[in-house]
C-alpha cells in the first residue's frame, strides 16, 4: 500500500510538473518572455494599472502592405506576415524589447518594461536598424513590404489596460 501511495504521488508529481511546464511554454508564446516571467515570479503585477515610467517605443509596419493585400489569397499573407514578424520578434527580444502587440501588419515594442534599462533608447535604435537589415535579408525581400520603423522616448503608464476577464500589458500615453 505504501509503494502504491508513493507511486501515485510521484505520477501525479510528474503530471503537475509537466502541466506547469506546458503552461509556461504557451504562457511564454502569447506574451513577451520579460512579461510572462514577471507574471509568474509575482501573480500581483497581472492587476489592471501600472505605473508611469520612462520608455522607448518602437512601432514597426510594413510599407505597401495593403497593396500586397489587395492581390494575394489571405494564407499567403498571413504567411508573409509570420515569416517578417517571425524575423523581427527575436530581434526585438534580443536587445531587450517586450513585444506588446501585433496590429495587422504592424508590431509594437517597448524597452525599460517590465524591467528597467537604462540604455533602453540606444537598446531599441539597434532593434530597429537590426529590423530593417534582417528583412531585406529574407530571400523574397524584393517582392515583399519592408518595415519602416518610428521610435520615440518619453512617459507612458505601463501596465495592464483590459477588463477583469481579459487585460493586455502595454504603454499607454502620448510617447
């Protein structure tokens, strides 16, 4: 009875630990690593609010998107919008940016949120330099929009903006 015991606790412990670690995983892929890591280290920070901070926002869209549109079948841009997007997120995340939110074709990013830095203004102009080198690199880079990118530096209230049922992290203010 005791073995039993001890390997129903140990399948269930190894059934938790895979749960949590599925969990995580599609936690990490619905938002920025730096957001869901500060989620899971305190479950507090996902109340609505959030605080004013210096920040640099970075927002990115595809020039002639819409012409590119008009004329191909959705899959085909929804491929085309992966492929650029799936280019440019790690490139944001490698200098330190948190992905907030796609908007069609464009991307939003912030930098000294969740966490500060204090070189973030310098952090995002090597993103969006790195943005542009990287999608004129893709091999359909002569047939595809390319991004244009816009930064500026200022105070934003940086939190979670939504309803108790839904809430999205972002940067809201005039920056």
């Amino acid at each position: 009875t005791l073995e039993r015991s001890q390997r129903m606790a140990f399948a269930q412990g190894r059934l938790i630990s895979a749960l949590r670690e599925r969990v995580d995983q599609l936690l990490h892929q619905y938002l920025s690593p730096e957001v869901a890591s500060a989620l899971i280290e305190d479950p507090a920070r996902a109340a609505l609010g959030g605080e004013e901070v210096e920040v640099t926002v970075l927002f990115a869209d595809l020039r002639g998107y819409t012409a590119y549109a008009e004329g191909r079948a959705p899959a085909q841009v929804v491929a085309m919008l992966n492929a650029a997007f799936g280019m440019v997120v790690p490139i944001v995340f490698a200098h330190g940016g948190t992905v907030v939110q796609f908007m069609g074709d464009a991307i939003m990013a912030i930098f000294n949120a969740p966490h500060p830095q204090p070189d973030h203004a310098l952090r995002a102009a090597r993103a969006a330099l790195a943005m542009q080198r990287a999608v004129t690199a893709l091999p359909t880079a002569s047939t595809h929009p390319q991004f244009r990118v816009g930064l500026n530096s200022g105070p934003a209230l940086v939190g979670n903006i939504g309803g108790a049922e839904m809430r999205n992290f972002s940067a809201i203010g005039d920056t």
